[in-house]
C-alpha cells in the first residue's frame, strides 16, 4: 500500500520553528488529520536525525570511537530511528487500548536497534511486567508480533 504525502513547504518551516522554540503544535484543520500527523512525525523524526547517534548513545559509550566503530553506528542510524519510532507507536497504541499496564510499569526504558531494514529488536531495560512462567519479554521482535 503506498500513501500519499501532501507536503507543504510553509507547514514544514512552522513545525520546525514550533520544535525548535518549544510553541504549541496545532494542526492544518480543526481536528488533525492522518497527514498531518505524517508531517508532524517527519518533522520530528528530522529532528532526532540532525542529533545524530553520538546524541543517543548512555553514558557507557564513549564520544571518542574508532573511526570503522563509529561508521558502522552511522549506517545503521535511521534504520534504529526507525525501529525506536515503531516502538513507541506500539507502545501508544498499548495505552489507546489500554493494555499497556498489563505489560509494563509506567515508565519504560528501553534499547531498540533494527538489523537488517526489517527486524526490529527491543531490549527493555527498565518498566516491563514480566511473568516468571512467560517467554522472556526483554527481547522483542517483530516475529513476535504475529
């Protein structure tokens, strides 16, 4: 399935002044539309981008890598946006049909990396209710969302 994208040059420069001064984001229309929010994640997906991968490593890896460490960690950079987006769509989607506390605890931290371009993995760290008799929920996959 494709989907159309009706992008605005303006509407573009006003998320990004919004994003960048911290304004409120109001939608096109009275009430926000499919594409609207496609514009919105865009914007701010732009925006994670621009950080670059250095801007989400923790703590524990340091600034100053080797420089064939550091290439492989940009190659693979959108593709684990990508996968860090999806994420936090499912894990919206789990609170719109409240059953997000079946699962987790409120806050949630997890890491999420996609080898390939289409087998995301996540690594909760923190914020999962984890049953003792259940599949290991610390690693999920996309095959596991079948």
């Amino acid at each position: 399935m494709a989907i159309k994208v009706k992008f605005n040059k303006a509407r573009a420069q006003y998320l990004l002044q919004c994003l960048a001064s911290g304004a409120p984001i109001e939608p096109e229309t009275r009430a926000w539309t499919g594409n609207d929010m496609l514009a919105l994640a865009g914007a701010c997906f732009f925006g994670a981008l621009s950080q670059g991968p250095a801007s989400f490593w923790g703590r524990d890896i340091p600034e100053h890598l080797h420089a064939e460490y550091r290439e492989a960690e940009e190659e693979t950079f959108v593709n684990d946006l990508h996968a860090a987006v999806e994420f936090y769509g499912q894990l919206t989607l789990l609170v719109q049909d409240k059953t997000f506390d079946a699962g987790y605890e409120s806050n949630v931290l997890s890491l999420v990396t996609q080898e390939g371009t289409v087998h995301n993995i996540v690594r909760t760290i923190t914020g999962t209710k984890a049953s003792r008799d259940s599949k290991d929920s610390s690693e999920v996959s996309d095959e596991d969302e079948t």
